[in-house]
C-alpha cells in the first residue's frame, strides 16, 4: 500500500480536524491530542474496506495528516502513537474494535488526568495567593480550579500574550470561576512580579533534560520570575513529555505566519521590513522551580526518569509506512 492510496481514503472527519489544529481552531495540547484521537476513531468506524492491509495503511494515512499540522506539539504524535500502537487484530472488524477503543481509553485518561494534575498543582498554592499566567493552558486552569475546590481564595495577573492573545482566553476562564483578573501586556511582567505569589504557566512539550517549550515569553518570564524570587510551576499532562528527546533529538520550534505580527497593510506603509513569529521558546530546567504532572511533582532535572517509565529509551512512529 502506498501513502498516495491510504491519503485517498481519507474521511472528511480526518481532514477537518487537521484543518482545526493547523489554523489554532483546535488549541491547547490536551485539546489537540484528543481531537486527534477522536479523529482516527472517526477513520476506523467511516472507512469502507475489506482489506487489513488496506486498512492499516489508511490509519497511518490518517495519522500523517494529523501529525504534519503542528510538528512541536509533542501531545499530538503521543495520541497518534498510543492509539496506532493498539490497533491489533487478524481482520478489519478487529481492527476498527482495537483503534476505537484505544481512542476511548485516551480520551478517558485525559479527563481523568487533568483533574489529578490540578490536585497535585493546586497544593503548592496557598490561600489569598495572587497567580500570574501566560498563555492558555487547561491544565494551569485545573491547578486554580482545583485550589478554589479546596477552599482557597486567588486572585489572578494575566499576561495578554501576543500576537494571538491567548491570555483572554485565560482571563474569560479565570472570571467563569470568579477571580478576580488583572490583565496586563506582555512588557509589564517584570514589573507586576512585585504582586505575584506565584507564576503558573503550561507547556507544549518537555524535554528530557527538563527544558519547557512553552508559548513564546515564557522564558523571559522564569529569568525574570527566577530575579524576583517569584516560585514558578509548569503544570503538564505527562502526555507533553518529548520521548524523542531521551535519544538526541532537538525540540522543533514552530515558526507561524508574519500576518500575525502585522497586517500587510500596516506592513507596507513602513517599508521593507523582516518579520519574526516564533510560537515557542525553550525555558532552561534552572529557572523552572518544579514540573506538576498527574504523576506527581517533579523537580525539572528529574522528569527524564518519568518519562523512561512512560516510554522507555525512545519513541517510535507508528504512522510511518512499513
């Protein structure tokens, strides 16, 4: 079977959710991973065919379109991986039963994990604690929710985060929980550390050795967290562990488009300008004072030992043709 062949049985269902992921539709690594997941569910249940090879040749299919969307959202090739990696079976019924309940089981661990993560998260918040966050994460939100379940008062500085403001996104979620939200632009950080108890920030990946790829900005803010002797946590689902990283990978950083920064029109009238969008950049494990996951909390240093647990000495890639 040819990759050509196994794109042209692709389901609608498939290519929608790709669409999704690559214009940040679809956001958020936990997000991401289960529509992925739900999206090869969606591709063995629709796919007409009488073949196992046939089938199995589609999956990966379905898999490579997926994965091509976001290449550093370490969450997507994960879900790919844990549900391809199950899809056993001697006949294509078999098959579809094996990747659709693989599909489930992900799905079902990342409910689930999300509420331990913030458990674990939320006791290293105390009661009238003022946090600040960057970006949009689910699982820093678990953290807070979880801490406001235990009967915590907090109160929130929300960095805006440019260019695609996710921060409003934060902030629109902090106030649904009725705290109190300060919004501010990205360049006042440093100066609003002075209010800050705690810096609560996600990830989109985590190295081997610790390194967070997070939201560009992410890394100023630990140094300057770090000057300040401001504490600062990731909060990550064990499903942004890097497992490629454990054998000399390096981390990808995703370059999104100039129009982000500026419209062509404002462009224009400038002049001939070079513009720059990195989505992420890489916070060193110094400046991170602990990684909380729904395993527990880890100082940065030793997150490669989990991630040993979880994957073993690499990672493999399932979607590949044989």
């Amino acid at each position: 079977m040819t990759d050509d062949r196994g794109a042209a049985d692709l389901v609608p269902a498939v290519e929608e959710t790709a669409e999704s992921i690559a214009s940040m539709e679809i956001r958020g690594a936990a997000t991401i991973a289960g529509a992925a997941a739900e999206a090869l569910a969606e591709q063995a249940r629709e796919i007409d065919v009488d073949d196992p090879a046939r089938f199995r040749a589609t999956m990966r299919a379905a898999a490579r379109r997926l994965h091509e969307t976001r290449p550093t959202a370490v969450s997507l090739p994960n879900a790919l991986r844990y549900v391809l990696q199950r899809m056993e079976g001697e006949d294509v019924e078999a098959l579809r039963r094996r990747v659709v309940r693989a599909s489930a089981r992900f799905t079902r661990r990342l409910e689930e994990a999300r509420g331990r993560l913030g458990e674990v998260g939320a006791n290293r918040l105390q009661d009238g604690d003022v946090v600040m966050t960057h970006c949009h994460s689910t699982d820093a939100l678990a953290c807070i929710e979880a801490a406001l379940n235990q009967g915590k008062s907090l109160s929130a500085i929300v960095k805006e985060t440019r260019p695609r403001r996710q921060g409003h996104i934060t902030a629109e979620a902090l106030r649904e929980l009725d705290v109190p939200v300060t919004l501010i632009v990205d360049s006042a950080a440093r100066r609003y550390l002075d209010e800050t108890d705690h810096v609560l920030v996600g990830a989109d990946s985590i190295a081997a050795d610790g390194s967070v790829i997070n939201k560009i900005g992410t890394s100023g803010l630990a140094v300057n967290a770090r000057e300040r002797g401001v504490p600062i946590m990731t909060a990550a689902q064990t499903i942004k562990l890097h497992p490629e990283t454990l054998t000399g990978h390096t981390v990808e950083i995703e370059t999104r488009d100039e129009d982000e920064v500026i419209d062509p029109e404002t462009r224009a009238g400038i002049g001939d300008i070079a513009v720059e969008n990195p989505a992420f950049d890489v916070t060193p494990p110094r400046y991170m004072d602990a990684i909380v996951t729904e395993s527990g909390q880890f100082p940065p240093e030793s997150i490669v030992t989990l991630m040993r647990e979880l994957f073993g000495d690499g990672a493999e890639t399932p979607w590949a043709e044989p």
